[in-house]
C-alpha cells in the first residue's frame, strides 16, 4: 500500500512511524512544504490524563517529555494583585520544534520517506493508494474537497497572539491586567529550561483602542507583529520581571473552531483528513497536537487491520475517531466562550470567585474537588464567610420577599415562581400594565447567532425593573450567557431554570456567579434538597 501524507507536523509524523511499525509493507511518504527545522508557535502542552492511548501506542512522546519536557500539577491564575493556585492538574509541554525533530527521527528510524521543502496537490499524488491530510488548519487538500467533505468553521470573536518569553513560569499560569485600553490576558506555561509560552487574548474593542490592528496580516508567514509585542511587554512588565517576549510568526489572529462533516472521500481517489484538517478545538481546553495523535493511533490501527477494504477501514476510523473529537469540542465552546467575556468578569469578580468561574466553565464542582479539594473548599469558605451559609442554602432578598434559599420551584409553564414569602411571583415575557411585583422570562436561544436579539429583549425588561429575570430554554450555554448578562450588566438577579440539572450543577452555578438562583418543577426542586 502507498500512503502519501501531506503534512509535516506531529499528526501527520506520527502517523507515518505508527503506519509504518504496524506494516513494514506500506510505503508512506510524507510532504511538507516548510523547512524540516522549520516550526511556527513555541510549545505543546499535554493533560496527563490524556496521554495514555498515544504513550501505549509509542514511547516517542513519552521519552521526549520525559528527556527534554517540563512537568507541573498546579494551575495559577494572577489578578488583582492576588496569586491563586488549584491542584491536581497534571500537565507536560515541549518546544514544538524539539517535538518535531524527534517525531522525524522517529518516522525515519521506522522507514518513512519525508520530504521537505515539496508542497503537493491532488494532482501531484496520482500514484499512492490514500492521500492523508495532515496538512493543518488551512488544509488545501481539504478546501479542494470542500464539495464532498462540507468543512465548516466558526470564528470567536476574542483575538490572541502567541510569543514566547524568556520569563519562567512554573506550570500553566493565566495572568490578567487592565491596562489603559482594556483587559488583556495571558496562557503562560514553561516548555524548557529557559523558555515559556506566553499566549495573550483580548476583546476587539481593547485591541483597536491599543492600536495593534496596525500589522499587515496578509504579511507572508513569518513576519512577527513587532508593535503588539513592544506593548505587551509593557503592560505584563511586572508579571514577568521585565523579561522579554520573543517572537516567531506572531501575530493577532481570532480562532477558528472548524468541523468537516465528513472526515474521507473514497473517489476520485481515497483521501482521509487527519488533526486540525478535519477539526479544531480552542487552545483553552484541548491540544490540537494531541487530538492529532490520537487521529494517528485510530487511522494507522484500522488501515493495519484491514488493506484490502479501504473504504471500510476509512468509516471505522471516523466511527472510532469522531466521538472523542465532538466531546473535546463541546467542552470547548463554553471555554472558548469564557474567553470571550473574560473582561467583564475580571471587572465583576473578586479573585476567588473569578477563578472558581473560570476553572468552573467546563467541570462542575464535585468533579473540580476531587481533581482540586483545597482549592473548592477555600472557594466554600469565602462563600460562607460573605454569606453565612453553603451556596444553595444562603437567603436572598428580592424587594419586600425572602427567599430562604437558592432553589426556586417555578411551575411546568414557567409563568410563575413559588418560593419564598407571599404569593406566587409571575414570570412575565412582556413588561405588565399593572403595578404588581413581577419577574421578567427570558428564552434563550438554542443558537448563539440569535443572542444578539435575546439580549436585547432581556435589555427591554430590565429597563423595567423587574423582582428578578428568569432563563429558561436554549442551551446551557445560551442560559448561562443570559443570566450573566442579567447579573453583571443589568444588576438584577437571576434565575436559571433548568429541569435537567442535578444539585451539583446547582451549586457551581450559583457559587460560580453564573446565576443567583436556580429553579425547576417542583419535584425536582426537591430532589435537589434531598440530595444536600
């Protein structure tokens, strides 16, 4: 079998040495149109508990992080003046391009041809039996066979450059400042003895009132954006002790979360994507590099098993593939999302909370205090100190009513709320005619393309003055975003509705900041405090 890979970086490689220790007898080749010491970003950070199936399947990742990798538990996050640290966070990071260079030597030692310096199309690959393509997230192999595979993509609306810096961090460090045009923020996190990756985002807004959508982006790759980098190392000065940041093809940028909806072809000619060709997913959650790999195992595992029924062992390897892919990309959308809003949480939090937030965006919190338990029961005790009481169990106030604790029944249709003193509080979609006490209802959106027009009907209801506003429909995330909105721009409190949650979703929600209140039927109102 003759396997052209197209596509130079860890995905693409790995294949190329697993394809060829499972058959000598395939000939895989593979095409890269950069130089082989050539390496665009500077580290690759990996979950412990992600690298078992790719250190099962070969010890290259292993040896090269434990020979030239750097190791850490805890995760820091800097605001404010305060340091707060989680544990129970195990992760490792590489400088790409020593990753690179062992992944060539590996796929060398094993018999693959690499090519460099040779970039390739379609039709230059006329003799191989499969094309695979690992080349990346602009994949011309793809955008070619855009017909067939329906690649799809969407945009944040965050920008991010990525520098590294010879200032040591001593394990996955995020770091915010307001500076005079807005919040930035910083991934920083160590990837050898001297040298850091130092990953910032911002809002547009900021990023245009700094000035740093001056740098020509149509540039050729390699150009580095010199004025944002003079600026940064300004504003994080003090963070990083006056150190340098240091460059290599940096230059703002908005990511790009892409999805194919099919992962092969089989005519004209075989053809399977692989790594950021097929999928992506935001930085703040997933390795690209590593979901790459993992492609590698799954695509080299089915084609060992089965070369004479080649569009059968491409399904299994989507079949096989895919599911771990969508689960990453899910997570990551509301840590994408977090990432898009950070400024106002940084603006509405006090550094604990807005690390219990952030750390929170994907985990509720029984999973976050098995992983962290310090770091959940400091984040409890601040809570009880402000409060007198657990999350679920604190009163509130809502004008002339007291409601005794966070968990509201609200009835089947949503139209009122039954907790605390007094008559049952209506939940309105219209502002009421009559001087009675009210709540606003807000349905979210199962789209977030329609949360321009949700926010605005909530901004009409606010004006209003209602008790309090109560989200309910949508997607977790589109409900989150709204009670939110409600909270942190509108000053009212918030009701998340929500029938599917159990009591320890309940609890992140309100101890997170992400809702006030929390409310469903009544039976499940009270599983939720039978369950305390």
């Amino acid at each position: 079998m003759r396997i052209a890979v197209v596509g130079g970086g860890p995905g693409g490689l790995f294949f190329a040495a697993l394809m060829r220790q499972a058959d000598p007898s395939a000939e895989v080749t593979v095409f890269e149109r950069n130089r082989a010491d050539d390496a665009f970003g500077f580290g690759v950070v990996f979950s412990d508990r992600t690298l078992a199936g790719i250190h099962e399947a070969d010890p290259v990742l292993r040896e090269a992080l434990d020979a030239h990798g750097r190791h850490w538990e805890d995760i820091e996050v800097r605001l404010k003046g305060e340091r707060i640290r989680c544990g129970g966070n195990g992760m490792a990071a590489i400088v790409r391009r020593t990753l690179l260079a062992l992944l060539q030597a590996r796929a060398r030692d094993l018999g693959a041809a690499l090519r460099f310096e040779t970039e390739v199309s379609l039709a230059d690959l006329d003799g191989y039996d499969l094309v695979v393509a690992a080349d990346g997230t602009s994949s011309r192999i793809r955008d070619a066979l855009a017909e067939h595979l329906e690649p799809t993509e969407e945009t944040a609306s965050a920008k991010f450059i990525w520098f590294g810096t010879d200032y040591m961090f001593d394990g996955l460090t995020f770091v915010h400042e307001r500076g005079p045009h807005g919040v930035f923020a910083v991934h920083g996190y160590p990837i050898s003895e001297d040298v850091s990756t130092f990953i910032v985002e911002t809002d547009e807004a900021a990023w245009r009132a700094a000035g740093l959508d001056a740098f020509d982006v149509t540039q050729p790759p390699g150009e580095s954006d010199l004025i944002s980098k003079a600026y940064l190392e300004n504003l994080f000065a003090e963070q990083i002790d006056g150190r340098r940041l240091l460059v290599n093809n940096s230059r703002w940028g908005n990511f790009r979360t892409r999805r194919t909806r099919r992962w092969y072809v089989t005519g004209p000619r075989p053809v399977v994507l692989l790594g950021d060709a097929a999928h992506t997913a935001h930085f703040s959650v997933g390795s690209g590099t590593k979901m790459a790999m993992e492609d590698a195992i799954a695509l080299s595992t089915v084609l060992a098993k089965s070369t004479t029924d080649l569009p059968a062992a491409l399904a299994d390897y989507e079949a096989a593939a895919r599911p771990s892919v969508e689960a990453i990309q899910h997570a990551a959308r509301p840590s994408l999302g977090w990432w898009e809003h950070f400024g106002e949480y940084h603006d509405a939090f006090e550094p604990w909370q807005f690390t219990y937030h952030f750390l929170s965006r994907s985990i509720t919190d029984g999973r976050l205090a098995r992983r962290a338990p310090d770091f959940v029961r400091a984040s409890h005790d601040v809570w009880r100190a402000r409060h007198g009481g657990d999350p679920l169990d604190t009163p509130l106030d809502l004008g002339d009513r007291r409601l005794p604790n966070r968990l509201v029944p609200v009835e089947p249709d949503g139209s009122a709320a039954l907790g605390g003193t007094g008559d049952p509080l209506p939940l309105r979609a219209s502002v009421p005619d009559t001087p009675e006490p009210w709540g606003a209802r807000i349905t979210a959106p199962d789209d977030e393309s329609d949360l321009a027009a949700a926010y605005a009907r909530l901004a009409g209801l606010a004006a209003a003055r209602p008790l309090l506003v109560s989200v309910h429909g949508g997607t977790a995330h589109t409900r989150a975003l709204l009670t939110e909105r409600a909270r942190l721009r509108h000053g009212l409190p918030a009701l998340l509705v929500d029938d599917t949650l159990d009591r320890d979703r309940a609890v992140t929600a309100v101890l997170s900041g992400r809702t006030d209140l929390v409310g469903a039927t009544a039976d499940v109102v009270a599983a939720w405090e039978a369950a305390r």
